[in-house]
C-alpha cells in the first residue's frame, strides 16, 4: 500500500468500516447471486424512473392531443440534457469499480469527488443555453402553432432543475459503483412516489396543466438530491466524497472523459434520433406526432430495466477487471448477458402482443392509438438484440475501452439510424419512418454481437495465459 493509501485507510477506517455490512462484497464468490443483489435494485430504480414518466405522461395525456404531443417533444431535450449525467457518472462509475478491483480506495474517492465537482457547472451552463434557444429548438422539432405554447411552459419550468437532475445521475452512479445499489434505488422509489403524488395536485387540483407535471418533477429531483446529501455527509459510503479529494488534474478528467465520452455521444444521438422522428412524423400532422411520442415512451420503458441490470452489475465487471481476475470476468459476463437478453425478447414480445391496451392508456383518441398501435409494434420488432447491444457496452465500459465501446453505443441511434430516418419517409412515407428504427436496431444488433464473441474470444486468451504463466511459476510446465 502506497503511503496516500495508507493514510486514507487510517482516515477512513473509523468511518468506512463500522458501516461496511451496507454494502455488499463485490468480490463474494458466489457469482450469480452477487449480480442479481446488485442489479435487481438498479433494475427496480430505473424501471420507476421509467414508471415516473409513464405516469406524468398519462395525467398529461388527459389534458389532450397537444398536451401530450408537447411533453412528447421535449423528451428528446431531456434525453440530451441527461447525456452529460451519463456520460460523467458512466466514467466516474468504470473508475470507481476498477479502483476498488485494484485496492486504490484514495483514486476511487477522488474520482467521485472531483465527478460532483464538474457536474454543477455543466449544468447550469447547459440550463442558461437551452433556455435561451428554447424556442428555436421547439421550431426545429417541427411544432406547430397549437404544440409551441404548451411546450415552452412544460420544458421552462423543467430545465429549471436541470443540474439537480444531473447531479442525481452522477450520484446514483457512485452509489452503485461501490455496490449500493438499494441505496440508489430507494431514492428513486422515494422520487417516484412524490411525483405521483403531486401530478394530480399540481395538473388538476391548482389548474397548472403541463407545468404543474414540470413542478411535480422538480420537487422530486430536489427530494433525491437531499437524500443523496445526507447519504455522502453522513459517510455511509465505501467512497468518501469531499472537497479536499477532489483533483482537476488534466489526465483524471481526461480518464473519466474517455470512458464516458460514448455515453454521452449515445444520449446525444438518442436525443437527435427522437428530434428526427418527429420532424419526420411532423408532416402528417399532430396525431402522428403524439404517436410517435407513444411508441417512443413505450421502448424507452422497455430500455431502462434492461440498462438499470447493465448498470447494477458493471461493478462487478469492473472490479474483476481491475482485480485481473479473468475467470471470474467471463463467468459474470454470460450470466449478465443471459438476463438482459431474457428481459428484451420478454418486453418485446409483450408489446408486440398488449399493443392496443398499453398505448389506450396514454390516450383515448381513436386515430392516435391506430397510428401508435402498429408504430409501437414495428419499433419492438428487433427490441430483443437491445439486450445484447446493452451488454456490449456495458462491458467494454467496464474494461476501460472507450474507442470500441463509441462504436457499438453509437451503431443504433447514430451511423445506421439517422442515414435512415432522413431516407425513408422520403420514399416511403410514414411507413419508411416506422422503417427506419428497425433496421437501425437489427443493424446495430449485429455489430454487437461481433464485437462481443471478438471480447469473449480476447478473455479466454487472456485467461489460458494468465493459467500458464501460474503453472510456470509453480514448476507444472
């Protein structure tokens, strides 16, 4: 042990250890029941921040085709605004496992520390440009007279607590990190529940229509973010975040942009796919826009468990990884692989089946459920290989790969989507739209699917090696 760590140890033993059984061992042989204590509460969590937005969209969907149309269009900003939060709190996460695999609990805090401490300014910067382009934003998105109003009074009050939003994503990134992962989950749960509550009270009770849904929101994000607080001051965490830890050095912030720079493009290119299919969907008028807003609220729930298991378990990918523990590595890859095919073809076929009755429950119109019906059943044709585009990437995250893991995370929403988004309405109308995401999905399936039998092949090479060289060592060769 260097001396840095032997002086964070003597620091942090009367913090750290007597409130060690809160989290769990990542290195607990028992493989597969580690996973699933990991990622299980991450699934939970993400999957509420998915029931959170159903739930907003369905009290907003009351207010009408517009209304919802509206909240529907300013997905694509909070995808892009959350792109910083995933980028930053991937990064941050990969290093904190691979530190903690390696015994460096020092860089690991100051990895989180100095994670917080770019996070804040990033958001408000962020805040101040989206607010003043607003608008212009809207126009491009291809809102008509009757959206624009709506919209704006939704996306203003939202971006409001925008950097607590992405605080909160970074936090809940360290959190599960270190392997607290029901921590994480408990405070979105807690954020869920207070939203629900307060939808209703704001939309209908005090008549404040879609800002009263952007309120709602907003008081939940300031509940989790004081959670979060009392969670790093009261030191129940393996990673200690302080202002003392935190480190602006050029080659950390360049270590925790490189892992994260794909999550970021990935959300960015998401938020850009969802802008072009409503401008693509925009020419055949307000009911096909809120559609398309089903469907894509619709695959966005199905995505998020299968990212909150990928998420939940990538410290252990990562801690195996930095512990040089190969066997262990490839073991907990396939079973993380199995699961998150088994949750995509799951969601995928029960869409394709409860179509009809799921999108009623975002909206009562006749013609927006017929067009939102087959949009949803065509976007969740090839859903089933998201698991393992979401492996895939996780994996390479984990690993430290940056480079590869840009080229599968930006297959589906970006090289192979966006070509086709922009080609075939033009040809084929809504039908080359409806197109367009299938192909991309199908595309970008099989490009992971090579990248990920290329890794395994690398592991196992790796492993046979490392087995050789140990055999040497003992005289057995």
């Amino acid at each position: 042990m260097n001396e840095p760590d032997a002086e964070f140890a003597v620091e942090g033993d009367r913090d750290v250890l007597p409130k060690k059984k809160q989290h769990i061992d990542l290195s607990d042989p028992n493989l597969s029941s580690l996973i699933l204590r990991l990622a299980i509460p991450s699934v939970v969590g993400l999957s509420i921040n998915a029931l959170q937005q159903a739930v907003n969209a369905i009290f907003v969907g009351a207010l009408g085709a517009q209304a919802i149309a509206a909240v529907s269009m300013t997905l694509p900003i909070v995808i892009l605004l959350a792109a910083a939060g995933q980028g930053i709190g991937v990064g941050t996460a990969s290093l904190i496992s691979r530190q903690l695999g390696a015994g460096e609990h020092l860089e690991a805090s100051r990895g989180a520390s100095t994670a917080l401490a770019l996070a804040a300014p990033i958001g408000i910067t962020f805040t101040v440009a989206l607010l003043l382009n607003l608008r212009g934003i809207f126009v491009t998105l291809g809102a008509t007279p009757t959206i624009m109003p709506v919209a704006l009074d939704y996306a203003e009050t939202l971006l409001f607590g925008y950097t607590l939003m992405l605080l909160n994503i970074v936090n809940g990134f360290i959190v599960r990190a270190e392997g607290n992962t029901r921590f994480s989950m408990w405070t979105m749960i807690t954020a869920f529940i207070l939203n629900a509550v307060l939808d209703p009270v704001f939309i209908f009770l005090l008549d404040l229509g879609v800002r009263g849904a952007a309120l709602a929101t907003l008081v939940s994000q300031i509940a989790a973010i004081s959670l979060y607080i009392a969670y790093f001051t009261k030191l129940r965490g393996i990673v200690l975040v302080r202002i003392s830890h935190i480190s602006l050095r050029a080659d950390r912030i360049r270590q925790l942009a490189l892992i994260g720079a794909p999550a970021t493009m990935t959300s960015i290119l998401s938020a850009i796919a969802v802008m072009l299919l409503y401008w693509a969907a925009a020419p055949f008028g307000d009911d096909s826009i809120a559609a398309v807003g089903i469907a894509v609220r619709i695959l966005t729930i199905g995505a998020l468990p299968i990212t909150g298991f990928c998420i939940g378990s990538q410290a252990v990918l990562g801690f195996g990884w930095g512990a040089r523990d190969f066997a262990r590595v490839l073991k907990a890859a396939k079973f993380i692989l199995s699961m998150t095919i088994a949750l995509a073809v799951a969601y995928s076929a029960a869409v394709v089946i409860f179509a009809r009755p799921l999108v009623r429950l975002f909206s009562d119109s006749d013609k927006v459920t017929e067009i939102a019906v087959s949009t949803c059943i065509v976007f969740h044709l090839f859903f089933g290989l998201f698991g393992i585009e979401s492996f895939v990437t996780t994996m390479l995250q984990s690993f430290g790969r940056a480079r590869l893991s840009a080229v599968v995370s930006l297959a589906r929403q970006g090289f192979l989507f966006i070509p086709a988004v922009l080609l075939f309405p033009v040809v084929w109308g809504f039908s080359g739209l409806l197109a367009s995401q299938a192909i991309a999905e199908l595309g970008a399936g099989m490009i992971a699917l090579f990248v990920m039998f290329h890794q395994f092949a690398e592991l196992r090479r790796a492993l046979r090696h490392r087995n050789f060289k140990s055999d040497r060592a003992r005289g057995l060769t």
